[in-house]
C-alpha cells in the first residue's frame, strides 16, 4: 500500500540515505533515525508500519533496542548487519526480530522482503479486527475502536471499567477473582482493599451496559470466587 511509514535506524548516513531512496521510488514514506534514543522518538511520534534495524548503533545494540522497540510498536522489524553467524541470527529473532539481512544486500531482495512483511501484517490486522468485534442480543463490544451499543444506543465507558470488560469477554469461560481482575486492569499487585474497587467498577459497568444491573446477563457473580462474562450468549 502506498505511503506506508518505514523506520530506517542506522547510523552509516550512506546507507541510510540509500535505502531511503530505494524506498522514495517503491511510494513509501521512509523516517531515518541514527541511533536509539532518535529512533525511540520517531516512534512515539508516529506509527510505523516497518523498521529496518541495524545491529550495531553508536548508542545501544541493536538487539536491546528490539526490546524496547517491542514494548512500543507491533511493527515488524527486519534486521541489518555486517554478522552473519547463525547465532546472530538466532539472537535477534528471539529478541522480537521478523527477518535478519546480512550486509552487503541487494536492494531487490530487500524491498522484497519489506513488501512480503507489510503483506502479512496487513493481512494478520484484518483477521484481528475481525476477532475484536463481539455481538449477541442487545450488545455489541468492538475492541478496535473500543465502542460499546447496549440495546441499541452508545455507552461511553471509562478507560478501566473498558479494559475490565475486554478482560473478562476476551476469556468467557474464565472466572476471574476480584485480585485477578483488579492486577489485569491496573497492571500491579492487588492490595487489601482494591477487591473493593474492582466491586464498584463493576457495578457501575453493570449500569451502562446492563438493561437490568440487579439481575444481570453478561457480566455474572460467580459466588464466592468471582466474576465472569456469559459465554453461552457469545456462543448463541
């Protein structure tokens, strides 16, 4: 697709400017960046649909900068380098790597590559959308753009009582503890008290989402363990 956003991190300006221009002729949008921390910014700035990721930088490797890369962007990251042992293959796809050239490359090959690679994200994209939208009588949850119609009509949610309904319709079979619910929604150790807080987040999602919250049919009270979401109307 034309204009897809490609990430060149390397810190030789002749290469980079080279695959820079490879890229300018095939219609895509190429960013350089030639060291780490530069690479970390164009990425907070902009979302990236690919990186080409050289090994060696002046201020971090390449295969720590991966990991970071990773807690940031799904992009896929393709390799360059002037190694070419297997382990240093093998290192850098374990690190989050999608594909290891060696220098010197051919410029064919590597647009190849890149085309292959958006291919396959484009394609793995689509089927996630499709497995994010989840209907059944009277609610319809898209996770995508995170919208909500209860019995017809839009329902805002706030951003915790969202990730607990993604958490609990994501695994319908599952029942989760208050603890459970409370560490996945808010990404640290429950405490004493805090079961008490995912108790309200729960009400007040019963509200919005619920035509009756005393009785309710999607999220249901598991007794003394729990709650989870009605996998029989997903099933339906």
């Amino acid at each position: 697709m034309p204009g897809e956003k490609i990430l060149i991190v390397d810190d030789e300006k002749e290469i980079n400017e080279l695959i820079r221009s490879y890229l300018l002729k095939e219609g895509f949008c190429p960013l350089s960046a030639y060291c780490g921390r530069e690479a970390m910014d164009v990425l907070s700035e902009n979302n990236v649909d690919l990186i080409i990721l050289d090994v060696m930088l002046p201020d971090i490797e390449g295969i720590e900068l991966c990991l970071k890369i990773r807690s940031a962007s799904n992009a896929p990251v393709l390799f360059l380098s002037c190694k070419s042992e297997e382990i240093d293959k093998i290192i850098a796809l374990s690190v989050g790597g999608d594909d290891y050239m060696t220098k010197p490359f051919l410029p064919g090959e590597l647009i190849a590559r890149i085309k292959a690679h958006l291919r396959r994200s484009r394609i793995s994209e689509e089927n996630d959308l499709s497995r994010c939208i989840y209907e059944m009588p009277g609610l319809t949850v898209n996770l995508a753009n995170r919208e909500i119609l209860a019995d017809g009509r839009s329902v805002t949610l706030t951003a915790k009582e969202f990730d607990i309904l993604q958490i609990l319709i994501k695994s319908p079979k599952r029942i989760y503890s208050m603890d459970q619910l409370f560490e996945l929604a808010w990404k640290t150790n429950a405490l004493e008290g805090d079961s008490k807080t995912v108790m309200v987040y729960i009400s007040n999602l019963r509200k919005k989402i619920e035509s009756n919250p005393d009785n309710p049919k999607y999220i249901l009270s598991i007794r003394g363990v729990g709650y989870k979401f009605n996998h029989k109307l997903l099933e339906g």
